[in-house]
C-alpha cells in the first residue's frame, strides 16, 4: 500500500512507492506550507512523477509552488534556509528535489515572454535558492501542468493554468533547443559531470519529440521514440545516456557527442514547422 502523507491536507500518493523520497517530499511540503500560508495556493507533482516515468535511480523530483503573489524578501529567506537545512538533513532525496516558485499570473506563457522573474532550486545546489527570469523552459512545465499536474494541495492544476498551443511550443521549444546548443558550446564545462550530460541528451530527445508531434513526453518515451529513427552514432549516445542512473561513476557519452544530438535537433525538419 502506498504511504500515507501524516499531514491531512497534503496529497502524496504519488511518491509513496518510495519512503526515503516521500518523507524528504513530506518535509519540505509541510514546512513551506507552513512558511507560506497564507498566500500559498497549491503545490504539484510536475515533471517525471506527473508523466509517470520517475525511476528513484536515476530521477529527480519536481514541484511546482504557486503563490498568490511574488514572494517577499523575507519569505524568499525563510524559505532559502528550509531547501539548504532539507539538503543537509536529507542528503540522498534533499539534493534531488527541484522547485519552481511562481505567482498565478505566471501560468501562462506571456510570463515567458515578459521575462517574469521567479524563485527557483536545482539539483544538486545544496538546496541554494535562486532568483532569475522564467525561460522557455517554462512552457514544457506548463505544458506537463496542464495535461499531467499532480495536486499536492490547493486547486486543480487544471484550473489555473493557461495550456500552451501545439504550434507556439514547437516555436519556443525550438528557439530553446537553439539557445541549450550555445550554451553548451561556448561553455562545455557545464556538460562536465555524467548526470548532466545525461540530463541534456534526454532533453534533446524531448526537444525532438515536441518539434515533430507538438506534445511533450517523459524522457525515456521520448528517448524510445528517437532511436526508431536515429542514425546509429546518435543512437548509441541516447542509449547510453537512458541507462545512466545516479550510482554510476561515468557515461560513455562525451561533451561533443552531446553537443551533436542537440545540433540535429535544432536543425530538424521532420516537423515541417520551423
């Protein structure tokens, strides 16, 4: 039986196959709950939980929190200190767990492109809260919460979010997979760790599943889709980066094989769109 959440109001089904991961999810879901109210809205499941494709061995957990409004100098403190205490207390599932703190007006895509600002925490940060304009990015998560949101607590994700049309995710998605290759390119030692270079050659496989389709997939379905197609070379890459898990010291996949996959992503034309 899955875990129960032993705070009433808080929905963690969805994590409860897996205690460690639930009690850290359980931990930090209260405390901002607590820290937040009472201008917290909801919290969701987005990413590989929402797209039923999360593997505790090589996946990360992704909220999404929604607000009334931006948060407050002393909210954004308060909360920078719960996400570093979690990722010391919590090492295993602590580092794992990725947030996007966003206001309501921010679900839909105009807050991409007015550059709205918001709060965010990556994996692997040590739980280091940060403050930046949404990016294109931001249209797959809100594609994800519009079909796929999990509700943790508040609404129905389905009620707040604006979904995104088919042809402007192509577009934007694009321009991202664009702006992903220059940034790899001028800088490769962001590709330096095993997991990134993972992470960015199963992102490209999404990339190229929403130019072609118009609909976002997990990773892996996506990453299954592309080598029905791929040229052996590009294909050896992508499987090897879908057996990447997090216990592995290393992956047979190089920063410039890396950057090759996301070169043919950007310059596909399968799609028929541009």
């Amino acid at each position: 039986m899955p875990e129960q959440s032993s705070h009433p109001s808080l929905d963690l089904k969805a994590i409860g196959a897996h205690p460690e991961a639930h009690r850290a999810i359980e931990q930090l879901v209260t405390k901002i709950s607590r820290s937040l109210a009472p201008h917290l809205v909801g919290m969701y499941f987005d990413g590989s939980i929402a797209l039923g494709d999360f593997d505790p061995a090589r996946s990360d957990i992704d909220l999404v929190v929604i607000t009334d409004d931006r948060l407050s100098d002393s909210a954004t403190a308060e909360l920078g200190a719960l996400h570093e205490t979690l990722a010391r207390s919590s090492p295993t599932w602590g580092e794992e767990i990725e947030v996007f703190y966003v206001s309501e007006r921010d679900l839909d895509q105009h807050a991409v492109e007015n550059r709205s600002v918001h709060r965010y925490v990556e994996r692997g940060t040590g739980g280091l809260l940060r403050t930046r304009p949404l990016g294109l990015g931001w249209l797959v998560h809100l594609r994800i919460l519009s079909q796929h949101g999990i509700t943790i607590s508040g609404p129905d994700i389905r009620d707040l979010v604006v979904p995104v049309p088919d042809d402007a995710l192509r577009h934007f998605v694009r321009l991202g997979a664009t702006n992903r290759l220059h940034l790899y390119s001028n800088d490769p030692t962001l590709l330096a760790r095993p997991g990134a270079r993972a992470f960015a050659v199963l992102t490209a496989c999404r990339m190229l599943h929403t130019f072609r389709t118009g609909s976002v997939v997990s990773k892996m379905e996506a990453a299954r889709s592309a080598l029905q197609f791929m040229d052996p070379p590009l294909a050896n890459v992508i499987h090897a980066a879908m057996g990447w898990r997090k216990d592995h010291q290393d992956l047979a996949v190089t920063t410039e094989e890396t950057v090759a996959l996301l070169r043919f992503v950007r310059d596909d034309r399968a799609s028929g769109k541009s």
